[in-house]
C-alpha cells in the first residue's frame, strides 16, 4: 500500500500543480518527498492533512477508492436499508449479500458494520433466528473489546460504537426469546445494558434494549414459578428506571416501547385497568409522533393479544382490531413471527368467541409456518390448538396438539410447562381410550418435573 499511496500522491500533486511543500504546510518541509520515494510511511492524520491539501478523499489516497465509488456504495447501502425498512427482507438480504462481496466496502468501517447489520436483521426477518443469531454474535464480539473501543475514542465515535452495540444486543436478545432460549437471551440483556448505560447513560437505542429485556423477562416469568424475590422485583425496577429514562429524552419510540411492554406486565399480573390505560397512552403516542404502520400493527396486535389473554370477555370488543392489524402486517411485509403472534391472537379471540374450528386453522397454519425455528410462540399456537381441539370434545387429537408444546418448553428448559403439558396430555389421552398413551405420559411429566 505505501507505494500505491506514494505514486497517487505523486500523480495528484503535478496534476494540482503543487511543489511538496505546498500540499500540506503542517508537516515538515521534506515530509511529502519522503512519502512520495516510499522512505516514510504516514500516520492517518497524515493522510488527512496531505487529503485536504490535495482535495481529495482520504480512501484514495489509501486505497484507490474516489469520491464515486463510495457514493455509490452508500446509494447501494440506502436501498437495502429501504428495503429493509419495508418488511421486504428477501431483497434487503439480497442487496446487503452484494455489497458484502465488495472488497471496497471494508475500507469504509460505518458501511459495513451498516451493512452487516442489515443483513442479520433481515435474515431475521425471513424467520431463519439461528443463522441471524450466529451472525448477531460475530458481529457483537468483534465490537465488544479494548482495541475497537480505544480506536472508537481516538476517532471521536464513542456514542455511535455504543449505539450500535445497544442495537446489536437488542436484536441478539430478541432473537434469543423468540427461539426459546431466554435464559441467553436475558444474559446478553443484562450484560449489555449494564455497560452501554455506563458508558453513555441513557439513549434511545438503550431504552429499545431495556424494552427487549423486558420482554424477555415476561415471557421467563410465564414459564415458571419463582420465590425468588430478586427476580420478580428486577423487571418492575427497570420498567421504572425506562420510564424515567424515556420521559427524559423525550422520543416517542422510546415512550412507546415503554409504554406497550409496562401494559403486558399489567395484563400478565391480572391489572386489566393499568393495562388498558398503558396501551391507549403507547396509541396516543405513537399516532402522535410516528409513522410506523408496521410497528402501529404490532402494538394494536399486542394489546389484543394481551387483553384476551387477560379477560377473554374482550374478545369481541378487540376482534376488528386485531383483523385490521393482520391486514396492516401483511400489506406492510412483517417478519413471520410477527405475522405468526397476530395469527395466534386471532385463534385466541375465536376460542374466546366460540370459533374453535377457526382457531385450529389458525393455529395450525402458525406452527406451519415457524417451521419449528421460533420455538416459543409455536408452543404457544400448540396450547391454542389443543384447547380448540378440546373444546370440540376431540381428546386425542386435542394431546397430540399438546405434545407438540410439551416437547418445546422441554427444549426450552421449562420443566414446569412442561410437566403441566405431559400431565393434561395423559389426562386427555386417558379420557379418549388410549390408556397406555396416558401412563407414558404421566410418566413424562413426572420426568419433566424433577429436571
């Protein structure tokens, strides 16, 4: 590289028709003719002062890229972002796969770590977690050491390493609940909280984290019972400490997302009221001040969801709601899991409206499309199924549906889920002739029970 820089140093220099000392009158007199014989090779500020000197881009100098060509990649980076940003993740993924074979795109650092990012997000978005998560990890372990934040500080960039740690986390901790692993997904929480908040305080990036967390916290407190005081008193601390933080900054996102994920704590402790108001402020606030209709679609698919599971006398009520945010998810190109919750919010309000035949078809179509990859809400569309099943008075059919989430809370190390599934499994099996069945399955949740 020193005698590639050296000859376009030379090269622009007489077509500038500068002497070397005129280039750039900050360095010694001979600091120019030494770079040009290749007898010094300069530091980066350097090249920036030679850069200014000579009217050009620093990445010529190093590296041969123009002006033009990073334009055009960063073009190339905004479509895929857009696409991205659109629920149009087949060809978000594909444009981010092209600008990843360009070896020019590692010599721009914001391009790529963009561009990394995008392409994990929208291998996400197609449903394929542990591809995204094997990527979320590389990508978080090449960004979470001593020489990239020595280099972050020196370069004045300090908030933006942060923050793209905090969204890395984020989707990492997502990511991780969604296939089922909470206990991994909480960790990576935990930890990144914890050091993006003292190394910057509160940002709106940090405050999405802290909502994911939450989250994750939630669907952990319904798969088990715990005395642990420490554990039930931390996600009531940090809803606290996020509504703080988010009224401070003052960001509707980040009011939102606090908002929505204080009104599923409400519902899942049985405060339909504090609930209620929580997602009618999370509403307010996002019609006020965003424009969202795929996040608007997720938060309207939530409160239906969470609001039947809490009092299914409101199915009715939330019925249109939730039809019309099954139609705002599909127009705007959602993600499967998102598409996967809102058709299991609908199976939900048909059991709660006496339409069990349209919840097994719902249900049914739910865990088909997870293709066994988002662990966790295809154990919950499982639980609807066989409860529709049940309600029909078809018990075996109504365990095999049960079996099905008795095997992912197994998978996800949720002995207590589990043991309750294997348990109605046997009763089920039992009240429907296949006596054997029922032992083999007694037996299962007496297994599960004390895992």
């Amino acid at each position: 590289m020193p005698e590639q820089l050296a000859a376009r140093m030379r090269t622009l220099r007489l077509q500038r028709g500068l002497r070397p000392f005129q280039v750039a009158p900050e360095l010694d007199d001979d600091c120019i003719e030494l770079i040009e014989r290749g007898d010094l090779e300069p530091t980066t500020a350097m090249i920036r002062l030679i850069a200014r000197g000579l009217r050009c881009s620093p990445l010529w100098l190093t590296e041969g890229l123009d002006v033009h060509a990073i334009t055009k990649l960063r073009a190339e980076a905004g479509h895929a972002d857009a696409a991205l940003a659109a629920g149009r993740f087949t060809d978000a993924r594909a444009r981010y796969a092209a600008l990843l074979g360009q070896p020019a795109l590692g010599v721009i650092p914001d391009l790529w770590r963009q561009t990394e990012l995008g392409y994990a997000l929208a291998v996400e978005g197609e449903g394929e977690l542990p591809q995204a998560i094997n990527r979320l990890t590389a990508l978080m372990e090449s960004h979470v050491n001593a020489a990239t934040e020595a280099l972050a500080m020196r370069a004045g960039r300090w908030p933006q390493l942060v923050d793209y740690r905090a969204r890395l986390a984020t989707a990492l901790c997502r990511c991780y609940r969604e296939i089922g692993d909470l206990g991994h997904g909480i960790a990576i929480g935990e930890e990144a909280l914890d050091r993006e908040v003292l190394a910057i305080g509160w940002t709106s990036s940090i405050i999405e984290l802290g909502c994911t967390l939450l989250a994750a916290y939630a669907e952990r407190a319904n798969l088990e019972t715990t005395d642990d005081r420490g554990a039930q008193l931390r996600p009531r601390q940090l809803l606290l400490e996020l509504t703080n933080a988010a009224n401070e900054i003052g960001e509707p996102r980040g009011q939102v997302a606090v908002a929505w994920n204080g009104a599923i704590m409400a519902a899942r402790s049985g405060d339909i009221a504090a609930a209620k108001e929580l997602f009618g402020r999370a509403l307010a606030v996002h019609a006020a001040g965003l424009n969202d209709r795929r996040g608007l679609a997720r938060l309207r698919s939530a409160m239906g969801e969470e609001l039947i599971k809490a009092g299914p006398d409101l199915a009715e009520s939330l019925y249109s709601t939730l039809l019309q945010a099954h139609e705002d998810l599909a127009d705007s190109a959602a993600s499967t899991v998102d598409l996967g919750y809102n058709s299991l919010a609908l199976a939900r309000a048909d059991l709660a409206r006496g339409d069990p035949h349209q919840a097994i078809d719902r249900a049914t179509d739910v865990i088909k499309s997870m293709d066994g990859t988002a662990a966790l809400v295809s154990a919950h569309a499982a639980e609807v199924l066989a409860e529709a099943y049940a309600d029909l008075d078809e018990a075996l059919e109504a365990a095999r549906a049960l079996v099905l989430a008795a095997e992912h809370w197994e998978a996800m190390s949720a002995p207590e889920k589990a043991a309750r599934a294997w348990a109605k499994v046997s009763e089920l099996r039992t009240r429907g002739g296949d006596l054997e069945g029922g032992q083999a399955a007694l037996d299962r949740a007496m297994l599960a029970a004390v895992v």
